[in-house]
C-alpha cells in the first residue's frame, strides 16, 4: 500500500538560523488517524505548514496523494485540508458564507447540500446564520473544520484541534474526527495532551526539538509507555505505610492522607484487586479514589533517557 502522505528527510532551517525540523521521515496510510505528539516548538506546525505548502522545506521532500507538495503544490494542496492552530476568521461574517467562500477558494462548484452535510456534521448547522464573533471559542474552531473540509479533502490537518476547548467539547470533538475517519478522510492531528493522542489516534509519532523519536501503533506505545497512579484518599491520615502493604509499591502523601500506587496500565495484572482487598482488610476507610495516566513529559524524559543511553 502507497503511502498518501510521505514526508522524506524533511529538514527546515528558518532565517535566523533555527533548525526547526531535521530528517523527518514519515508515511502515513490512506484512512488512519495519527497524532503529532510533542511540546510547544518541536516543531509540529513547521511540519504540517510545510506540507500544506504555507513553509518551504530546506532539504528533503514530501508528496500528498503522489503530488509533490513544491512542485506539485496546487495538485497536492487540493487533497489537503487544513484547521490552522490561530483562529483566524472574519468576525462581521455569517457562519454558512465562510464556508461557502471557503470551498470557492478552490475552484469548486457551489455545492449547498454539501455545505449542509458538514454544517450538520459539526453541529453548526443551528448556527448558520449567526456572525462569527457571536460564536464561542469552541464553536469557532469547528467553523475551522468545516472550511477545511468543504472542499472534500482526502487529508486533513488538525493543528492543535482542541487548544483550548473544554473537556466536554473536547470529548465532542473526538467523535466529531472518529466520524471523519469514517468518511474516508486521512488525518493528522498534533496535539499535547497523551490522552487525546490515545483516544483518538490510530499510530502516534512523538517529535521533539524537530526530530522524530518514534513512530508507533498506539496501542504498542500505551503498552510501553503507559503508567498509571491510583491515588488513594484515606478518611484518616497515616503516620507510616502499613507494613501489610509492604508488598506493593506504594508511597504515602506527605500529609499522611493519601496513598499512590504506580502500575502498568497495558499489563495483564495491575495489582489494584488485590491492594484494594488489603486495604480492607487492614480497616482503611477510603474517601475517594482516581487514576491518573503518565504525562506526556514523563514520556518525553522516559524517552530521551532511552535515546542516550
Ligand atoms: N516563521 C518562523 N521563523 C523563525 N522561527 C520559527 C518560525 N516559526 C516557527 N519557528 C520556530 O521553530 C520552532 C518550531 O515551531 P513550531 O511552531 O513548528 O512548533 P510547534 O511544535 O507547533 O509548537 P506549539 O506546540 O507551541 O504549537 C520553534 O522554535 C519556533 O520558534
Ligand atoms: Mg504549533
């Protein structure tokens, strides 16, 4: 299978001097979802730019679709859509006419059943006729996806898709790229946040200092990578770690009111079953439990260790 997005030792060096992006390699299948994961300047947005032809690469090459994304820039522009990661939008404007201007940008025909279909899609729809600077932050940003994708791309770039948006937008925003997928369209999100790249990403490349760590199946990285802390908040405080809890790994808060218990989230046994039954055992009276995932810097540090040693 041809890859539909090949980035080829892609090196960008900005005026100035920066190394923005060095040897990037990339092949992105026709109908996956992958996530660029990486830290404010690793150089996400010079890679996406630079394939939507907006930054002209200094070394290296890409296609789109087969097109050269220099040489072939209109062919392979047309198979792209692109959610910038600034929002930038006529304020005075109707929801429905940006779109529309959008998709004339390209050269196609007005389609308004199409137009329709997209505004639905993103629960826009209801909105159509609201200007832009009526519209909430979250609803700005699916106008975004809604222009980039009225000219039925093949490839859709999602910078930073959920900056910014409540949790339950958030969520809303997940299922609206799920949906997407199952239209057909290729996607490449960046994000900073692991738990989106794992919700929604089929593979998740991690870049950082505008080189590429690794390339992998998410559910091979989250096998890997993926720890999780339990915490658990006691009614009453402790002086010391229980000895009857001595066989597992965990530590006690500084306050003596909560304890954490580190796992892998991908193995077969957590030990939580267990820890919980000696709690109980031992007359611990629980006032809350959570979960927490590693972060993404912890990933990050596991990483660049690995790659130094
Ligand atoms: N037009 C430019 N001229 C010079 N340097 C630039 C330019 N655009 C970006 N850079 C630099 O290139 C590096 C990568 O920036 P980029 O915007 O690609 O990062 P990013 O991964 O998208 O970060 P963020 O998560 O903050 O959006 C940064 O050090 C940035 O300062
Ligand atoms: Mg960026």
């Amino acid at each position: 299978m041809t890859a539909i997005v090949d980035v080829m030792n892609m090196g960008k060096v900005y005026a100035g001097g920066h190394a923005a992006l060095t040897d990037v390699s990339l092949q992105i299948e026709e109908g996956e979802i992958i996530a660029l994961l990486g830290p404010n300047g690793a150089g996400k947005t010079t890679l996406i730019s630079a394939l939507c032809g907006i930054v002209t690469p200094s070394s290296g090459r890409a296609t789109v679709g087969g097109h050269d994304v220099v040489a072939g820039f209109r062919k392979a522009r047309a198979m792209i859509g692109l959610v910038p990661q600034e929002i930038a939008l006529e304020p005075f404007e109707k929801v429905i006419n940006t779109v529309r201007f959008s998709r004339g940008l390209f050269g196609k025909k007005r389609d308004e059943a199409l137009i329709e279909k997209i505004l639905r899609q993103l629960s826009l729809w209801d909105k159509r006729t609201a200007r832009i600077r009526e519209l909430s932050g979250g609803m700005k940003r699916r106008v975004l996806i809604a222009k980039a994708l009225c000219h039925e791309p093949r490839v859709l770039f999602l910078d930073e898709p959920t900056a910014g948006v409540d949790v339950e937008l958030r969520r809303d925003m997940w299922q609206v790229v799920e949906d997407l997928r199952k239209s057909g369209v290729t996607i490449i999100l960046t994000t900073h946040y692991i738990e989106e790249a794992e919700a929604i990403a089929d593979r998740i490349a991690v870049i950082n200092k505008g080189r590429i760590l690794l390339v992998e199946p998410k559910a091979d990285l989250m096998a890997r990578m993926g720890q999780k802390t339990l915490r658990i908040d006691l009614m009453a405080p402790l002086a010391a770690v229980p000895p009857a809890l001595a066989a597992f790994d965990v530590t006690l808060s500084a306050d003596g009111h909560a304890l954490s218990y580190t796992y892998e989230a991908g193995g077969e046994r957590t030990g939580i079953t267990r820890l919980l039954q000696t709690l109980a055992a031992e007359g611990l009276a629980l006032r809350d439990i959570q979960t927490t995932q590693s972060s993404l810097e912890e990933i990050f540090v596991g990483l660049i260790k690995e790659g130094a040693e």
